[in-house]
C-alpha cells in the first residue's frame, strides 16, 4: 500500500513537474511575444485614398500612406494618365472632391506659414510622378513634412493629382493646371 501510494505521489510529482514545465513554457512563449513586439515597434499609422476622375479625364487609383520615423510614404498606383508624362501630387485643405473641377478640395495643404518663403517647399506639394508609355504611374515618394495625426496630418483632406508636375523654382510652388484626379485620405 504504502509502494502504490508512493508510486500515486510520485506520478503526482511528475505531473505537477510537468505542469511547471508547460507554465516555463509559455511564460518563455509569452516573453518572447514580447521581444518581437518591441523589436517590430508599433502598429504603423496608415491611411489612403481612392482616386476618381475630375470632367473630362480618365485618371482612377489608389495613394496609400504610412507614416514611419523619417516622414509618410505616399505610394501612388495611377492609371489613365497621358502617356509618358509628368504630374504634380498634392495634398489639399479639404477632403472634398465633389466639385467637377476638385475645385471643393481648397489649397494646397501649408500648415507652417515659414514655409511660404520664397524657394521653400509647401508641405502638400508631395512632389512629382510619372506615368510611362501606357499612362500608368507606379511608385512611392517619401514626404517628411506631413503625418497622420495632429497638426500637420494629411487625415479627410484631399490628395489631387494635377495635370501638369510642379516647377520647383515657381513661387509659390503649386501644381499648375487643372486637378485631373482627386480622393479624400482616410484611416485604415
């Protein structure tokens, strides 16, 4: 009796042993969750924007934002644009695109009146894309002035695609022509 019991307790022993084992087990698990938290950071901002045609042009797509440390990546996927040619993307005041023209949209997006000086950069010109011989734009460009929070956030306002690229030696520095394509940016 006292062999069995023995052998109960000891199987008892080696349960509860294995028990330990499998809370090491996923207490281990549970901090090396943690490590690979920390070491990817957190959860990147993102947002985009569908892009429709304003009268009389064919430009559709998709510019998707995330934020990162160094600035927003703005990646562009654009279709029926003219054939190799180059155009302005902009960020406006308003995320409105119902006027015809995208004329609702407002200015271009200029938080920071010191950047209204002779030769700077606005924050809304994000910069110039090019479509290729099938008037397809593809790429990414890198904009370090903007965000997707606070005061110079890029949220429900509109991103516009100009007909022509901007001159970055104009004063002010705007897209010129028309607006050909316009989206309100929105969180994902």
């Amino acid at each position: 009796m006292e062999r069995g019991h023995g052998r109960q307790a000891g199987n008892w022993q080696i349960a509860r042993g294995v028990g330990h084992g499998a809370g090491a087990l996923a207490l281990a698990g549970l901090v090396l969750l943690a490590g690979c938290t920390s070491f990817m950071g957190q959860q990147d901002k993102r947002a985009s924007a569908q892009l429709q045609p304003t009268v009389g042009s064919q430009v559709r797509g998709t510019v998707s934002f995330v934020e990162h440390s160094d600035g927003v990546q703005v990646s562009y996927n654009l279709a029926g644009l003219p054939p190799d040619s180059d155009h302005a993307l902009q960020i406006h005041e308003r995320g409105d695109c119902y006027a015809t023209d995208a004329s609702s949209a407002g200015a271009v997006f200029a938080p920071a009146a010191e950047h209204l000086k002779h030769g700077a950069r606005v924050e809304g010109d994000i910069g110039n894309i090019h479509a290729d011989a099938n008037g397809v734009a593809t790429g990414f460009l890198v904009a370090p002035d903007v965000s997707l929070d606070g005061v110079r956030s890029v949220l429900q306002r509109a991103v516009v695609v100009h007909r022509d690229a901007i001159d970055p030696y104009a004063y002010p520095q705007r897209g010129t022509g028309p607006a050909i394509a316009c989206g309100q940016i929105r969180a994902q």
